[in-house]
C-alpha cells in the first residue's frame, strides 16, 4: 500500500520537488545523497529521509540540505560538510548538524523564503565560528550542552547536592545500577534509594563539590592538567578539601556555575594513582600525609579524566527549575492530610509536586476498584492500605521528600502519637464527613493547636467544590454545617433530593461525580494550601467553585438564591468565587460564647 504522507501528490512530494528545482536553479554541485549519508543523520531521532549536497556560490565549502518527515511544515535542516568541527563550534553537532533557530519561516508557508533563510543562519554561524571569542562566548552560554557529550556509556550523575550553600566542601558519591549518584552526604542517598525501594551501596566514594565562577567554554579540557588548570582554579578554597582525600581511590569533583540566571553543574572523575613512583600506605594501612600541591601534580601527571554529565534532581531544581522564591519555605513545611480518597490524594499528589517536604497521610480505608476512576493510585493499589500506597508511591516519585502513611482513623492516631499533629504547620481534612471534620475541628480548638485546617469537599454530583480554611478561634465548621450536616448557605437546590446512589451493601453511599469535577476541587483546595503555607493569605478563608448553568441543569439542579449574589450577571460558565467568612450567630458553639 503507498505510503500517502510521501507519496506521488502528496504536500512532502510536492515541495520537494520545488526545493530541488530551486537548489538546481540558485546552487552549484547539486546532488541527492545516498541512503548512507542520510542514516548519518538519524542517530537521535531527526527523521531525515531525503536531502542533496549543495555548494553555495563563491564558498569553498559544501552544505547539506535535509528534509524531515515533517517537511514542509517543519524547517529545513542543514548540515556543513567540512573538517569535523564538533565539540569545537557552538552549535555544531556529528557530522556537521547544524543546530539552527527555530523561528523564521516555515516551507509550507512560503519556500523561497524559508530556504534563503536557512542557508542565510547556516553560513552566518559558520562565518561566525571563525571567531575565537565567538566560539569562547557562544559555547559558554550552553556549556551543559558541550559537557560530557563525548563521555562513555555510564558517565553520568544525578546531584542531590543543596545548591543553596555555594561553600566548597567533601559530598558523597556512589555509583547506583543506573548512574552515579552524588549527595550533601551518605545519609541523604540512603535516604533517596530507600524511598526508591532500593538497598543503598555499603560504602561511597571520595568526591568534592565547589562553585566556579566562569563556565567552561569550547574546547574542553581534553586531560586532567588542563581540567585543574582551566576549571578547578577557579576555586583556590577547593585545596584545603583535596589534601583530604587519597590519591589512590577515584574522585570526583563536581562544579556548581552560575550562568543565563540559573545554576548548572558538571562534573570529572580522576582515576586513581597507581602507587608504583608513590610511598605505599604505612603497615597500620594509614595513607602517608600528602599535600593538596603534590596530589595535583600527581593527577594531572597520572590520573585519567572523565568528564561526567551532571543532572540536578535536587528538590530546588525539580520544584521550580531552581527559580521558585517559595521552594525552601514549602520544603520546611509539614502537612497532615486527613483522607486520602478521590479529593485527599490528588491534594497529596499535588503538593508534593510543588515541592512541600513533609507529608503525613492518615486513612483507614483500603483501596477499592471503584475510586480508581477519581483516584491518584491504580489497580495495582487495589486492597492495599491507601495512606501507606499513597505514601510509597511519592517517596518512589519524590524521594528527596518525606511521606508517611498511618492505616488508621486520626482519633486513633490523636490517642496513640499525638505528637505527629503537634508539629505540623497546616492540617488538610478530605474526610468530606461531617461528623469527622466537626469532630477534628472541636478537637483544634480545645487543644489550642496554632496550625490552621483546610476543609476541602465536593458538593452533589460535584455540582460544586468547596476549600475551607479556618483556625482554632473564630468562626468554626459549625458555622458553615446546620445539625443535620448540610450546608447553611448552599450555592444548588436539588429539590431534596441529594443524588446519592447506593450499592447493595452496607455504607456503599456514594455521589456519582467523574474525574473533571474532582479536579477542579483538588486544584481549588491545593491552590489554597500552598496560599497559607506561603503565607500569602490568612484564615478564615473560604473559596467555591461552581459549575456551568448548562452542567447543573444536566444534573438536575438550579442555582439558589444565595448563589445568585455572587454569580456574574449574565455570566452562565464555571467560575470560582470568596464569599466572606464570620460567625453564623446560630450554632452551639456561638451560642455557648
């Protein structure tokens, strides 16, 4: 069957028949390449499928024009044909690859155009590359991109290391079954592969960690001399540490460099001495004292560079890009969530995606084949405790995190380690019964806890959602909730009917709500987490969402009278609004005051 995408009428077959009469007509040495030169250019997924090797008038060089399986709506690429230049010009990649802008004209838009554009960008970096400070400047501002890219298989690390201290300083690294592994200390990698599920190494290896200040340009250090001389001494302080180690292990060193606004790290291993030319270690297998001055000499003289590719995972970089001004403020945070249901895990899932480091998660309930429709764990959860499934699943995601799952009900958890609760800086109740909120609430308040709570529910059919916050003084859930637990001011009116369902069985009561509406309550309570946490509002503080007009008529709901106050006029979409929050003057609490 003829592939239509490349086929005789095709758009491809189309314009690449213009491309080529228009390369005949403006270029010189036009010819289509062979199969085997085209496979030089797919080893990372480009998609080249056809080009021609051209000579542009007046060069004494030769390009290569090359068409992806997306042209014409992707940009043509261009390959320089010449001495091989990579890892010696910005921007040049294997064989000449050119990596050019993306912006400009695309064929499909307008041919002419976008070919002169792209042999224009090709013959400007190459003229540009002649430059010694252009490759210097150029190749500086991507260093990341140079680093370690003709490194063997395995030369690569993760960094755990707490960039925000910039002090040199002894870390530990180890070598996992995947990567390198470097960390403040070995604590803090047992830490990560325990939560991973994976039994830490017995031991770790020497290695450094300092700060440069100028990044590290085009051409690399090809040899250890070069690497101590063009990188390390950047950094004098970093002595004091190598007179610490032992010439005969392997080291590490890795190299934290500001640049472009963020932070970028890279890394070397220096082989070990052999001790044939060296004093052997002492009987009592003592090392002799060696000078920071002599270990250098010694390297760069006898030890083997590696340059290592270095990928930040620590908790600044995953929660931010290492640009969050909230990160340490949220990773310091200790949260309680009671319930860990449809609403109570997702709230989980995200707060630890944004990064806060401390999670205790509370339910006593096993996981069933129905929630997993509205549920942040899947069948393999099935039958399984969902606070502790709920809590292996983020340490295995976020392992620089901290999450614990308690099987119980938090009355029980009150009686038996109470000083779980005591520590905690916001209180997350998903348990959407009101008798257990009000129950929590009361207990809040009799025992002064500082720490606020935020209430988060679904309303019927998830019709509405609600994210409550409120402390252990002023006004308190019984504000909110009539005796008979339902809302005092509700935004829908289904007639009396609460549109709960039930199964054959004793307490299968459950609102029939899909996914969409949890989440937009679980982004809606979350959001208002992260606001306290962050100190950006303060309880008392109530938000609600609504859905459509059209929505809630489907369900067979109209709006209230009280919610008509807050609705726009004329406005029948989904929206979220503040109501003002006091005491209701009604409830036992304010009357007993």
């Amino acid at each position: 069957m003829p592939d239509t995408q490349f086929g005789a009428g095709s758009a491809f077959d189309l314009y690449r028949g213009r491309l080529s009469n228009w390369l005949r007509a403006n270029m010189e040495n036009v010819c289509p390449l062979l199969p085997r030169t085209i496979g030089l250019y797919n080893d990372k997924d480009k998609g080249i499928i056809t080009g021609w090797e051209v000579k542009p008038p007046g060069f004494d060089f030769s390009l290569r024009i090359l068409l992806s399986d997306a042209f014409p709506f992707a940009h043509i690429k261009i390959s320089y044909v010449g001495e091989c230049r990579y890892l010696q010009w910005p921007h040049v990649e294997e064989n000449g690859f050119l990596c050019l802008p993306i912006s400009g004209w695309r064929p499909i838009e307008d041919l002419v155009l976008s070919i002169r554009e792209r042999i224009g960008l090709a013959l400007q970096l190459l003229d540009d590359c002649q430059s010694g400070e252009y490759v210097k400047s150029e190749s500086a501002k991507e260093f990341l991109s140079y680093w370690g890219r003709s490194a063997p298989t395995g030369a690569k690390a993760l960094s755990l290391v707490d960039l925000s201290c910039s002090a040199p300083r002894l870390v530990s690294a180890i070598k996992t079954d995947k990567c390198w592994l470097v960390a403040d200390d070995k604590d803090a990698i047992d830490n990560w592969l325990s939560n991973q599920g994976k039994m830490p190494p017995s031991e770790s290896l020497q290695a450094i960690f300092a700060c440069i200040e100028s990044p590290p340009a085009l051409p690399l250090p090809g040899n250890t001399k070069q690497f101590l001389s063009q990188i390390v001494d950047q950094c004098p302080q970093i002595n004091s540490f190598i007179g610490q180690l032992s010439i005969f292990e392997p080291t590490f060193l890795f190299l934290a460099v500001q640049c472009n606004g963020s932070t970028g790290l890279i890394g070397a291993k220096l082989s070990p001495i052999q001790e044939n030319g060296f004093q052997k270690p002492k009987r009592n297998g003592r090392e002799p004292h060696c000078s920071a001055r002599r270990m250098r000499r010694a390297w760069a003289c006898f030890s083997k560079l590696t340059l290592f590719r270095v990928e930040r995972a620590d908790s600044e970089w995953v929660h931010g890009r290492g640009l969050d001004p909230t990160h340490q403020i949220l990773a310091n945070k200790r949260v309680v969530i009671l319930g860990c249901g449809s609403l109570g895990s997702q709230v989980a899932a995200r707060l630890s995606q944004a990064g806060v480091g401390h999670i205790t998660l509370i339910d006593p309930e096993n996981l069933t084949p129905s929630n997993i429709g509205r549920h942040s764990l899947g069948m393999e959860s099935v039958q399984r405790s969902k606070a502790t499934q709920l809590a292996s699943t983020l340490s295995a995601k976020f392992p620089h995190g901290s999450f614990h799952g308690i099987p119980m009900a938090y009355q029980a958890v009150l009686r038996e380690n109470p000083e779980i609760f005591k520590d905690a800086d916001l209180f997350v109740s998903c348990i959407a019964e009101t008798d257990q909120d009000q129950s929590w609430d009361a207990w809040q308040r009799s025992e002064g806890i500082f720490a606020s709570t935020v209430y988060g529910w679904l309303g019927t059919q998830g019709s509405t959602g609600h994210a409550l916050a409120l402390t252990n003084d002023g006004p308190g859930l019984s504000c909110f909730f009539d005796p008979d637990g339902f809302l005092r001011n509700p935004d829908t009116d289904f007639q009396g009917d609460t549109r709960i369902k039930v199964e054959p069985g004793c307490g299968t009561e459950f609102q029939p709500y899909g996914p969409l509406a949890a989440g937009q309550v679980e982004l809606l309570v979350t959001r208002l987490c992260l606001d306290i946490l962050t100190k950006k509002v303060f309880p008392p503080h109530h938000r609600i969402y609504a859905c459509s007009t059209n929505d809630l008529t489907e369900l067979g709901g109209q709006w209230t009278n009280q919610h008509g106050h807050h609705r726009p006029d004329g406005y029948e979409g989904s929206f979220e609004y503040i109501p003002p929050v006091s005491s209701c003057g009604d409830c036992y609490r304010c009357r007993a005051q």
